[in-house]
C-alpha cells in the first residue's frame, strides 16, 4: 500500500503536519505545516480551542502545499502522564505449529495479565522476547514448531482524559484518528537503524518543553521514561536572569548559545520594561546559564537510563534526537556525562524532501509516525485497539480480531464462523450422534435381518 499519509506531531512548542509516502523503504514527503503550539503545555492539551485551532492550521498547510486533501492522520502522544509495566504471556500450541494466531493469542494473554489501572489505556504493547519450550531469545517464533510459547512484553500506558483531550482537539480540527503513537516512540523509529536495534540503543529526544528517553534492547523498547524539561527552559532562564524579553532571550539561545567554552566577547539585549537601553551581557555568562540547565537535563536522562539496568546491553550507544540538540556542544557534554557509553546526534533516516529543513533532528517524530503507519513498527505490537500488527503477507487460520482478552479464559458466547478446532468437534458430535441412533433397515441386507432376528428372541 503506497498511499499518501498525514502525520501529526503534536508538540509542546509548535505542530507538524507532514503529508508523506514510502515507496522503496524511503519516505517522499510532499507537503508539510508548521505552526507555534497553543493550548499545550508540557506535552498536555490545557485548551481544546486553542489547540484545535493550531493543529489546523499546520494540517491546512500541509494540505496546501502537498495539493492533496487527507481527513485521517497518525498522531503522535507525549509521554506525560504515561505509565510503564512488563507483563508476560504463556500459552500451549496445540497443534505444535505456531501460527500468527498464537501469537496473537500469547500477546493478549500478557495484556490480559498485566495490572492497567481503570483510569489508564493502553497505548503499545510490545513484545521484546519470544520463549519457545526451553529455546530462549527467539527473534520471530511465527513457523517454528514448540509445544509452548512465552513473551515478555513492555506495555506503555496513558492517562484517559490525557488521550480523550487530545482526541477531542484533533477531531474539532476536522481530522479523524487513524493510529496514536507515543512521542519518543516514533523518533526512535525515524533515527535509529535495523543493525542499532540488534546492538541495543538508547534515544533521548530532547524536545521545546518535555525531554523522552526510550531503550530499545531486543526485538523492541524495554524501557521508557519522561522528563518536563525542554529547551524552552533554557529560554526563560535567559529571559529571568539577563532581565530581557522571551523573544529576544529565544533569539539569543539560537544565534549565540552554545556549550562548548569559547564564547569570548558581549551582545547588547533589551531591557524588560525598558525600550530605549540596552543591556551588555557577556557571552560568558549566556554559556553558563545554558549549561547548567542542559547538564540538569542530561544528568536527570543518564540517571533514569542508569535504573533501566540495560546500560550493558547498549552496544550502539545513545542517540540524541529532537530539536534541543541545535545547541552546538550537546553531543560533548551528553558524551561526559555517561564517558562509558558513545553518544552520537541522530537524524530522520531515508527521508528525501525538497525542503531542506525536514531532515533536522527537531522533525524526527513526524518522521516517525509515518514510519510507524507504513509498517516499521515493532513486530506483533498490540495497538490501543488490541490489533496485532504484523508484515507477514497472509492471514492466520482464524481471524486476529477474535482473540481478545475476553475470550482468552472462557468460549464466546455469540455465533461465529466456526475455526479448524470448531469443525472438528461438530464433527465429532455428528459421528456420536450417528452411533446413538438405530440404523436405517434395509432389507436386502442380510446380516442386519439377523441381527434384528436374533434381538427379539433374546
């Protein structure tokens, strides 16, 4: 399938549209808006209005510029408000052949036994580890013949009137839901590639307002975390302490910041209530401000990434992504901070635009979402829906959909299209059925005439 998608990154300082298509592993963007974002704070809707205004116009001019008119998108979700649990799955393979079937039957058991919280909705379940009878670390299990199967999984989690907001504001701008994606997920996907999977990665996208720390280790994220600290912080700070206006303190960080120790010389700011004097402030001391609170936010992501206890299983490092690592000097100072691990700067990967800007780090989640819509997603993932997503090209002998969490510990009720299993068992009641009755006489049948004979004078 090749057809165009709209992909929403729904930030906490602007709004991304990108309208895109993948042909040939590559993603052809043809349209794209960008927009200041209103109604958001910290990675949460604070107003439906506003906020339903913002993402509109991003989406109108994506729409514009791409001359295609889509009424359905991936959206992307921040991670505020979200928890985290591992669950694990068992089942027996009755027919000693795994199937997408009991895949799909072994993920909603781990769904089913994982404690979600009633005021919480599931966002991803993904599995990181298949176990087929004593083999362990199995990369796919679908195809292979075992008698038991087991899956660990990591399943991510959000508040719901978190998501219901966000829904509301999306749908208010006229664009339906087609799939909602974590924030730091789908970055991931956009910066890191296949062979980074298999070594193990950290990402750390650093965003405006929220920063998203995501460890991938195995088939899939073992480990996730949030933190409320952005670049925008670096922004008032330069705003409070040099006494000079937020614009000019954010146009300050662009042109002058940096963290790396040669910022020789002074720049002239304006004055907080005063518009005729300007205030000379050395660049000294803008670096100072800036590191200080790059290297809390940094020393907060490393510590978190620390309580993972995956830190050894990370052989392709950490990659930074998001709009936060503009600031020359991030690598260096996220490289001595964690001396023990290689830290590298990641980019949207296979992404061709004629817009130059897209390819920058700070667009790495809109990437992503259409990443992830196009099939890059984890292998078996469950969504929020409890669909069980998949690249394999033919079906299952029973339809996915019916498996749910309800139906893992007791039959349906309501009347379905009977299974192989089904099938079996009606036949079984037929042949027991048949055995109940009398045959049917026939007469030219001579050992039934004496079998009938011989019962009436015994």
């Amino acid at each position: 399938m090749n057809n165009p998608i709209l992909a929403i990154d729904i930030g906490s300082t602007k709004i991304c549209a990108i309208i895109g298509k993948v042909k040939n592993g590559i993603i052809e963007i043809s349209g794209h808006g960008v927009t200041k974002s209103q109604g958001i704070k910290k990675g949460t809707i604070t107003n439906i209005e506003l906020a339903s205004k913002a993402i509109k116009i991003a989406v109108d001019d994506a729409k514009r510029v791409a001359g295609i008119n889509l009424t359905r998108a991936t959206i992307s979700i921040s991670g505020a408000y979200t928890k985290s649990v591992n669950s694990t799955g068992v089942v027996n393979i009755p027919n000693q052949e795994i199937s997408l079937t009991e895949i799909n039957r072994v993920m909603q058991t781990a769904l089913y036994n994982a404690n979600i919280p009633n005021e919480f909705e599931v966002l991803h379940v993904l599995p990181y580890k298949f176990k087929i009878d004593e083999q362990d670390f199995i990369e796919d299990p679908n195809g292979m013949n075992a008698s038991r199967m087991e899956v660990d999984t990591h399943i991510i989690m959000t508040a719901r009137s978190n998501i219901g907001n966000l829904k509301k504001a999306v749908n208010a701008s006229g664009i339906e839901i087609d799939k909602v994606v974590l924030s730091g997920y789908a970055s991931a996907l956009a910066v890191i590639s296949e062979n980074d999977k298999i070594r193990g990665v950290a990402v750390m996208d650093l965003g405006g307002q929220t920063s998203n720390l995501i460890v991938h280790v195995g088939n899939s994220i073992q480990y996730n975390d949030f933190l409320s600290v952005g670049s925008n912080h670096i922004t008032n700070d330069l705003s409070i302490a040099l006494h000079t206006p937020l614009d000019s303190a954010e146009q300050l960080k662009i042109t002058r910041g940096s963290l790396l120790n040669n910022n020789n010389g002074e720049v002239d700011l304006p004055i907080i209530g005063d518009e005729r004097n300007l205030n000379t402030v050395s660049l000294d001391v803008v670096h100072n401000i800036i590191y200080s609170r790059m290297e809390e936010a940094l020393t907060i992501l490393a510590n978190s990434l620390e309580r993972s206890e995956l830190v050894d299983q990370l052989g392709a490092g950490i990659v930074l992504t998001g709009g936060m690592t503009k600031i020359e000097g991030t690598r260096e100072l996220a490289q001595a901070l964690m001396p023990n691990i290689p830290v590298r700067i990641g980019h949207p990967e296979n992404a061709t635009t004629v817009f130059d800007n897209l390819n920058s780090s700070e667009f790495s989640t809109a990437i992503g979402l259409i990443y992830h819509d196009r099939g890059k997603h984890t292998e078996y993932e469950l969504e929020g829906n409890k669909n069980m997503l998949h690249s394999k090209d033919y079906q299952a002998t029973e339809s996915l959909q019916d498996i749910t969490m309800n139906n893992i510990i007791k039959p349906k009720i309501a009347v379905s299209t009977p299974s192989f299993s089904d099938e079996k068992e009606s036949n079984n009641n037929d042949l027991f059925k048949d055995l109940s009755h009398e045959p049917k006489k026939d007469p030219n049948n001579p050992l039934q005439n004496f079998m009938q004979w011989a019962s009436k004078i015994f």
